[in-house]
C-alpha cells in the first residue's frame, strides 16, 4: 500500500540507495508531519515513476532515506497542454496554477499582456517564478502525479505568440464563434499530435491588437459559454472541457 505522504526529491533515486532529504523535505516529512525513523514516504524526482522509502538517521536538523521499490506512475494525461496565462493579481496566480496541475496540464507559461494588473521588477519576477514552481510541486505531491510539469521564465504575450509551435493554438474569448466541445477530435489527433497551447488573458482581457495579433498567429477563438469568466476561473473551466473532450477526464 502506497503511503500517504508524497514528496518531491530533486536527485537522482535508485532502489538500494541510501541519501539525504532536501531541507524543504526534511522540514515537512519530519517537523510538520512528524514522521520518525523507520516510516515509509513516497518520493518522486518527476522522472515518472514513485519511489518507496524508509525514513533513517533522523537527526535533528537532516535525515536519510533508505530507497527500496519503484514503480512507474501511469495518470499522465494524452494531451499535452501548454497554458500561456497572462499573470493575475494576488493569490489567484497561484491558485490557478496549483488546480492546472491537478487538472493534468504539461508546460506553464507566465505572460505579460496591455491589461497585465502585475508590475514585477527582474528580481522580484525571478522569485515569483520560483514559488510557482514550488506551488506545481507541491500540486504534484497532492494529485499523485510523476512528472512535474515546468513553470516557464516569464515573458512578454508577443513573445508567446510567436513561438513556433505544431500545437493546436486556442485562445479563449467571451465573443468567439466556437465552443471547446465543438473542436474535432480527428483534427487534434492527426493534425497536431495531442498537442494544445491555450491561451487566457487578464481580468480585463486582451486588447482588440492582441486578439488581431493572436489570430495571425494561427490562435483559434474558443468560447465557454454566455457568461464572461474570471481569468482564474477561465483557465481551469477551459483545461477540464479540453481534458474531457481530448484528454482523461470523464
């Protein structure tokens, strides 16, 4: 029986191996969770498969491991889904990145757009981006999840716009003609090898140049419905439709 408690471990692992624990680790398996010597944890490096260890030599600022079983973690979902979401206020940044992940999607890509409420410096920038990538860690322990996906330097929506890609290309818009549910399956199957780059705008969302600019670059306008959403609640309405219309979710 896997044991309830996941945690990430940024090093190689092999069964039959002895090391330490991260100190983020250590902090949270030992003085949160309270775990002694001898217990069992889950550990994942996001190779895609789940280690088993036993906790040894706990000390009162480190501990081992002790790596006895792996096993390949199979919840990965076919679609690969990049999200380009341009940067909200507050905590919901991080709320919709830590649901995105539970929700299956592979790549993150903070953006700045016209309407971007967020002024960060190169400094502060480089930080957030870091906790994020915290935050999808941590999503990964909860949701069971292998492979951890990557939060992205952040960049300008321009600069997204123009990345090459052989995805399809979704930008979701309150006035566009077509649903997510509408897209045919055939076309991202064969066209696009289960491969999906969705867009979502700010709060006030994109500005008429953006959206010209998006669709010259091949981004198709998709719409949820009659009602206008918040960013936050944009980005994971819109990843689960396409979870259940291409991905794993039913």
């Amino acid at each position: 029986m896997t044991p309830k408690t996941r945690i990430f471990v940024p090093d190689n692992l092999q069964c039959g191996t002895t090391q330490a624990l991260t100190d983020d680790a250590f902090g949270h398996v030992v003085r949160v969770l309270r775990l002694a010597e001898g217990d069992t944890i889950a550990v994942f490096n996001g190779d895609g498969y789940e280690y088993l260890a036993t906790l040894s030599d706990v000390a009162k600022k480190r501990a081992n491991i002790k790596i006895f079983e792996q096993t390949p973690v199979i919840n990965e979902s076919p679609l690969q889904l990049h999200l380009g979401q341009v940067i909200s206020r507050g905590d919901r940044m991080d709320f919709t990145l830590q649901k995105s992940v539970e929700l299956g999607v592979s790549e993150i890509t903070p953006l700045f757009s016209e309407r971007c409420g967020v002024k960060l410096s190169n400094e502060r920038l480089q930080k957030r981006v870091s906790q994020w990538q915290k935050i999808v860690i941590s999503a990964c322990e909860q949701s069971g999840r292998a492979f951890v996906p990557k939060v992205n330097d952040a960049i300008n929506l321009e600069e997204f716009l123009q990345q090459k890609s052989d995805a399809l290309k979704l930008n979701l818009h309150p006035r566009a003609e077509h649903s997510i549910m509408g897209l045919p399956i055939e076309d991202i199957a064969a066209s696009h090898q289960n491969k999906v780059r969705l867009l979502i705008g700010p709060e006030g969302g994109l500005s008429n140049d953006e959206i010209e600019t998006a669709g010259n670059q091949g981004y198709t306008e998709v719409l949820m419905g009659p009602r206008v959403l918040r960013t936050e609640t944009a980005a994971l309405t819109a990843i689960t439709a396409l979870q259940c219309r291409f991905g794993d979710l039913r």
